[in-house]
C-alpha cells in the first residue's frame, strides 16, 4: 500500500514537472495575449504586427528608431544591437526557439517596446506582433 502510494506520488510529480517544462509555442503565446486583450485569436492581425516592426518612432534621443533598425528588414535574417552584439533571427522559421519561452518573450517585449515605442506593448500589440513574425518564411 506504501509502495503504491509512494510510485503514485512519484508519478504525479513527474507528470507536474513535465507540464512545468513544456514548451510554449507561437500559438499559445498568441492565444494568451488574445485572451489578455478580450478578443478572439482571429481578431489577430498580421498586418498590424508588420506595421509595428517597421514603422518609425521617435526614440528616447529623438531620433528615428524601430524594431528593424536592429532585427534587420527581413526578420529571417541575424540583427545587431546598437553595439553590435548578435540578435538571432525573430522570425521562428529561421529560429525555432523564438517565441517557446513566456518569461523571455515578456523580457523582451517589455525591453524593445520601452525602447523603441517609449512605452509597453498591449496585449494585442504583441499578438499581432507573433502571428506576424509566425507567418514570416
């Protein structure tokens, strides 16, 4: 009974750990940010999430900044900082790991939209922003 009890427990906390580690992915990302804005996954434009990429905006000296500047036009391909420190492609066929992370993606939305829009993203910003970029080939 002891033993039983004991592999049971066991398998439970196995079974935890293993849903504590899965992976995110584009869609539930994109379903999460949907569900925070109040709209259906559908209501999820890709145009928008190109718009914000490559529109302009005043950066924090004034002067032109946007999320291409430094990830490139093309999101396939490998981005600089303004250091010149490696950005790996944003685009997750290109990059297969972007976007499988909750606590990295919300690092760097909260980082790159302070930095180029001088404010957070929405949700809805960063869903479009994700169904956009899951498009990219």
């Amino acid at each position: 009974m002891i033993k039983h009890m004991v592999c049971s427990g066991l398998a439970i906390l196995g079974m935890a750990s293993a849903m504590a580690g899965a992976a995110d992915s584009p869609a539930s990302l994109m379903a999460q940010y949907a569900q925070q804005a109040g709209v259906p996954v559908s209501a999820l434009a890709a145009p928008r999430g190109a718009a914000l990429y490559r529109t302009e905006h005043a950066g924090r000296n004034g002067q032109a900044v946007s999320c291409a500047g430094c990830h490139t036009a093309n999101p396939t391909q490998v981005g600089r900082t303004r250091v010149g420190k490696r950005i790996e492609p944003l685009a997750p066929a290109a990059n297969p790991q972007r976007f499988t992370d909750a606590a990295k993606v919300e690092k760097w939305f909260r980082r790159n939209c302070q930095d180029v829009l001088q404010r957070e993203c929405s949700a809805q910003e960063k869903g479009d922003f994700i169904a956009w970029l899951s498009q990219v080939k």
